[in-house]
C-alpha cells in the first residue's frame, strides 16, 4: 500500500462557530472523529497540526499525535507547512490534508487522493472533483462552488469559480440544462501534496488570479506546479461551519453508527 501522512490543520478561533475543533460529536471532539477518518483510510500516521494548547490537550486525551503551530498562519496549507517542518517529514513523503471540520469524510476519499499523487510522479498537489450532472445548472453558476478542468492526462488546467467550460453554443439555444457531454466538474477541496512543496508554500510569491478568484491553488498553477485531479462519484458529506452544520451532521453520525 502507499505510504502517506494525513495532517488535519485545527484552529480554535471560527467565527460562525467558536472552538469548532472541540465541539462533541457523539462523545469525542469533531477533531478527534476527524483523525479516526484518518486512520481507517490507511494513514501511516495521523497529526493533528494544532493552534492551541487546548486543541493539543484534547487530541493527546483520545490518543491522537499532535503538533502546535502559529496560531498567526493566513491558510490551512501554511500551517500543514509548518507541520511538515516540525515533524521533519522526508521531501518525497505524501502529506494528505485532511480539514478538521470534515468530520464525515469517506476514508476511501483519503486514500483516493493519496493514490492519485502517487501514480502521478509529475505532480507535487493531488486534488477531487465529481461531474456535474446535465440538471445541475444551479451548481455550474454559482460562485462558491468552484469548478475545474482538466488536461488528457487528468492535471488541473484551471480552477474557477466562474462556469468553465462555458457551453457557448448550448447555453445560446437553452439554459435549463447543462449538455450531457460538457466536461463540467465541481471541485472537492481535498488536497494530498508532497513535502517539498508545503515547505516552498510560503515562499510563493501571491498572484493577482488568486486573489482575484479567492482560490489559494491558483498560486500554484501560476508558479508550474502540477495538480492531479481524481474523478469521485459524488460530493463529499457536509462539513461544519455553521451551528446548523454541526446538528446535521451529529445526525448523520449517529445514523450511520
């Protein structure tokens, strides 16, 4: 099996949802279910990259290695950077990020992404996306979701939060549906790397797409780094943002136990 590290990034501070990483879900921390994903997926280890003592006092209460990182970093990617660091991770090693409010996320998903940089030696990211279906036009056209295209070879051409491809002479004739030969996917915000580059993250210089866009991979791009995207069947299960987010999911939880 391949040999990959899954770091879940932690952050104490949310704003639609204070202390997020600790709020329970069937008798243990969200962060915590989250490192048990980990480990089912086939993880050679499991850290949390935590931004305060309270979040590393918990994890280490349910047998979970953890690390602490500036509480002070932008994004995810730069503290799973400095974890990678800490931890002295070899160059070529996989590092799967894993988000800490993903508490329902498939631990085949993981293992998916993992295997996708793996088989791709020319890639240094490793990413998901699912395909829209023909009805889906709502989706295609909204802004927050973030839609990607792919080369032949299933690199990242580009990620947008605009329609792409735009079906310019389908979309002159009717609107309602997307057609059935569109090459439309949804990106799934999961993210394996290699070492090497999370340690040259933060050296990157910022990119006027990315800031345009809002989407930090965009950086990468610009900078030639390749991103492997692995097709998936469907969305992931929702995540926590919000304290509606967390009720839904604690349901589900408990529904599929």
């Amino acid at each position: 099996m391949l040999a990959f590290t899954v770091i879940i990034p932690a952050r104490l501070a949310s704003t639609r949802l204070p202390r997020k990483p600790l709020a329970d879900i069937a008798g243990a921390p969200m962060v915590v279910r989250v490192a048990e994903k980990a480990r089912a997926a086939g993880a050679r280890r499991t850290i949390v990259a935590a931004d305060s003592e309270e979040i590393a006092a918990a994890c280490r209460a349910h047998g979970v290695d953890c690390v602490l990182t500036s509480p002070a970093h932008p994004t995810g990617t730069d503290r799973l950077s400095e974890a990678a660091r800490l931890l002295q991770l070899a160059a070529d090693e996989i590092v799967v990020n894993v988000q800490g409010d993903e508490p329902l996320v498939p631990p085949t998903v993981i293992t998916q992404v993992a295997a996708a940089l793996g088989e791709h030696g020319d890639c240094e990211i490793a990413t998901a996306a699912c395909p829209l279906s023909p009805d889906d036009v709502a989706s295609f056209v909204d802004p927050n979701i973030v839609k990607v295209v792919v080369d032949r070879a299933g690199r990242a051409l580009y990620f947008s939060r605009a329609p792409i491809p735009w079906p310019r002479d389908a979309f002159a004739v009717d609107r309602t549906r997307l057609p059935a030969d569109l090459p439309a996917r949804r990106h799934i915000g999961l993210y394996a790397y290699r070492t090497r580059f999370l340690l040259e993250f933060p050296q990157l210089a910022h990119d006027p797409i990315e800031q345009c866009e809002s989407l930090e991979q965009l950086r990468a791009l610009r900078h030639g780094h390749r991103i492997a995207v692995v097709d998936l069947a469907s969305p992931l299960p929702p995540g926590v943002d919000t304290p509606a987010d967390l009720e839904l999911v604690r349901s589900r939880w408990n529904a599929q136990r």
